[in-house]
C-alpha cells in the first residue's frame, strides 16, 4: 500500500465518534474564526478579482456562496479559500522548523459538505480530518526547508477530507490526491520579499486543483499513486522518506492549532501581544522614541524581522505591513492593537508609523528558539530620548495552542472582524449556526452566509 492509499484508507474510515470532547468543543471556535475571516475579506480588492473568476467561469451550480450567489464545487471551494486566507487572520500550526495555516482547508471543506448535503457533524469532521492531515505531514516533513510553500500540503488534506465527505471510495480518493500532489506543489517563493498578492491567493489555487482531481477520480481517472515514495516523487524532492502511520492517526487536529488574537502572521503574535501590554502599562509618545528593539525566536526573524525570507525595504501594501515585524511593532505602539483597520492603505503610509518602524531593529535570540514552538518568547525594549529604557517580555500570547481560545474570545474576535459589514440580528443567527453545528444541516448555515453582500 502506498503512502496516498494509505492515507485514502485513513480518510474513509473517519466517523464523527471518533473525534474527542474536547476537539468537538474547540471545532466551532476555529469554525466561527474562519468566518469572521471570509467576511472580512469581502470587498478586498484581489478578493473581488477572484469573485470576478468565478462568477464568469464558476457557472449557476449548486454551491452557494458566502456573499451571494452560487457555483459549481470547483469553484465554490476557490472562492471560500479565498476569503477565509484573504485575511491572514486565520489559524495556524506550528512545528518546529515549518508551519502551516490549517484554515487553508476550511473552504474546500465547507463547500464539500454543503454539496454533499452534509450535516453540521460532517463539516465538523471534515474540518477535523483536514486539520490532522496537513498537521501531520508538517510534523513529518520539511516542505518549507527544501523550498517549497506550505500550500503544497493542501494537495493532501483537501483530497482526503472533501473525498470522504463526497463519498468517494478509497482508491478515488488516492488517486485524486496522486494527481493534485503531482501537479499543484507550490514553492517558498510565494513568501518571500517582496510580498506579492499571491500570498493571499496560492491556496485558493490549490482548492481549484484539488477539488477539480476528486471529481475525475469520481469518472475513473488516475493518479501516480506512488506519487510520495516512488522515482522523482515528493520523497526524492525532499531529500527524505515521508512515512505517516496512518492506521496509527486519529483526528485531533484542531487540538494543535493555534488561533490569531492580532491580524499579523503567526509568528510574530507573541511579540505583538508584547507590544500591546507594554504600551497599555506606560504612555509613551511616539516621537520620543530613539528606539525599538525586538528579540525573538529564530522563526519570527526569518519571517518578519530580515531573516531567510529577507526584508521589504518599503512598506506600502497590506501584504508586505503583516509580514513585518517593524511595520507591527510601530503600528502597535501607535494604535494600541494590530486588526485590519491597521492595514487600510492609508494607515500603512501615513508618517507617524513610517517613521517609527525605521526605528525598529528585530534580532534572534538562541533560547528563545529552543524554547519554540511550546512557547513563543519574545523581549522588547524601548529606548527613549531622555535615556529611559522600558522592557517587557512574554512566553505566549492568548490563542497558543497551550493557552487555546475559548467560545467567548471567538465571539469576540468574530464580532470585530465582521463590525459594519453585516447588521447584528444576520451576526447573532451565524453564530448560533455555528454554535448549533451538531444539530443543523450545512445548507442552513450557507443560506445565512448567502444573505452577505461580496462587495
């Protein structure tokens, strides 16, 4: 049995019983924190483009769509992944040297689900089994070290987890993984400076390949199924044999990930929430600032702070200010909190914080990085003109999967992200919804999500 027919195996015997108490308690959390996602995207520019797609080639299939309307599967789940990556609010998991965003697989899930005429316990599973797969093959394998994006996993947990609630048979849901895996792999590049709008967009491409893969493997059409460990497969790029036990797997998934309390890139949380407690303790005036000094995990630097992903010299758009710790530490002393507000074009080049992240020096501390990803430690100083040094340091930040979120800060993070784009009565019936997700259909929760207006 190859690696993909194993997990193919893995996939279809997934059952609802199988999953904890305490993944059934945190899976509307992270479901309720997809939404507020996808509906802070409507409207963002490169959003409506995709809209645009798939309202000319998605066709009047039977999916409908978060904002209105409706489309085929295919592109039903390009659009939701979309939205809910859009963002870059969603949530995430951390390994020690890779890192993925589990909320990648919530589009293709939800749309499955709706398709299928699933049940709320079904998208709950498949949200579920997705979360698991792609954690998995993190754990398992350095993707991002041998060059490539953390998409290229998507390849896997969408064809396992949309295949099984499709009810396709083992050998489909191989095969459909085989050759969305042999054909979708996407590369580091994507996050690399300058900061592109792909880096909002690659898993919405990944969803149209995927999704696209399980239907002609429905029709009889195959796949490289040793597509992992045969010649010139995904084990020779990686330079290391990828083996899952998967008989051994179950699906807690959701367990392990972790949810964003600021609109900034996963590893650069810790050091935002630093920022906010330290400047809710003292008032400090900006133009006092000599300087900001940032210690942080090796990670944090590599991604934001100039490190292997290097640095944008000049930050004028949203994609580059979320993946810049100087950006996030001067937004942060400046307005007391990192949400999307802090990325309207006319915040990012306005002067008081283009001048102040020129003041921001971010370097990597070694103990911190052992102390990763358990622990998130970030220590910043302050230096003011008057000499004055003010320091705070924090191990964690609220959402770290050791400090996970509860129903009530999902609330809370859903009712900013969604502020003034939908009126409170269609907001409180959403998150009943989601709340209820053991007790409704799928098509109940899209039929609210239709009333959202896309632009």
């Amino acid at each position: 049995m190859t690696q993909v027919e194993a997990l193919a195996k893995y996939a279809t015997r997934a059952s609802f019983s199988d999953l904890s108490a305490e993944s059934r308690r945190q899976l509307p959390i992270h479901i309720l924190d997809s939404l507020g996602c996808c509906i802070a995207a409507l409207g963002a520019g490169p959003v409506m483009a995709c809209r645009e797609q798939v309202a000319e080639f998605g066709g009047t299939g039977p999916c409908q769509l978060i904002g209105g309307g409706n489309a085929n599967p295919v592109y039903a789940a390009f659009w939701h992944t979309a939205l809910v990556r859009y963002v870059d609010f969603m949530d995430n998991f951390l390994a020690p040297t890779e890192t993925c965003h589990t909320a990648d697989n919530f589009g293709p899930v939800l749309t499955a689900a709706e398709y299928a005429s699933g049940s709320g316990r079904d998208l709950m599973l498949g949200v579920a089994l997705a979360y698991t797969v792609q954690s998995r093959l993190v754990d398992h394998a350095n993707f991002m070290t041998r060059g490539f994006d953390h998409t290229a996993q998507l390849a896997l947990s969408y064809g396992a987890a949309c295949g099984r609630l499709l009810g396709l048979s083992e050998q489909q849901i191989a095969h459909a993984i085989a050759m969305a895996a042999s054909s979708d792999a996407s590369f580091a590049v994507i996050r690399a400076k300058p900061l592109s709008q792909w880096k909002g967009l690659a898993s919405s491409q990944s969803a149209l390949g995927s999704m696209h893969t399980l239907f002609l493997a429905r029709r009889g059409v195959e796949g490289p199924l040793r597509v992992i460990e045969g010649p010139l497969g995904v084990d020779n790029l990686l330079h290391m044999r990828v083996r899952i036990d998967w008989d051994r797997e179950g699906y807690e998934g959701v367990t392990e990930s972790t949810i964003k309390k600021y609109n900034s890139m996963i590893h650069t949380q810790s050091a935002v929430h630093c920022m906010v407690e330290l400047v809710k303790s003292h008032e400090i005036d900006a133009s006092q600032v000599v300087s900001i000094e940032a210690e942080v995990f090796q990670l944090c630097y590599d991604f934001s702070g100039g490190g292997l992903y290097g640095v944008d010299r000049v930050i004028r758009t949203k994609e580059q200010a979320d993946h810049s710790l100087p950006y996030l530490l001067a937004v942060a002393l400046l307005d007391g909190d990192v949400m999307p507000a802090q990325f309207e074009p006319d915040r990012i080049i306005r002067p008081d914080v283009q001048t102040l992240l020129k003041r921001v020096s971010v370097r990597p501390n070694h103990e911190y990085t052992d102390q990763y990803p358990h622990k998130m430690p970030v220590k910043i100083t302050i230096r003011l003109k008057d000499g004055t040094a003010i320091e705070h340091e924090v191990q964690d930040y609220p959402g770290l999967a050791s400090h996970p979120f509860t129903w009530e800060a999902s609330v809370e993070k859903f009712d900013k992200l969604v502020s003034g784009r939908l009126d409170e009565g269609l907001g409180r019936e959403i998150k009943g919804a989601v709340r209820s997700l053991e007790t409704i259909q799928v098509r109940d929760l899209m039929k609210l999500l239709g009333h959202l207006k896309a632009s």
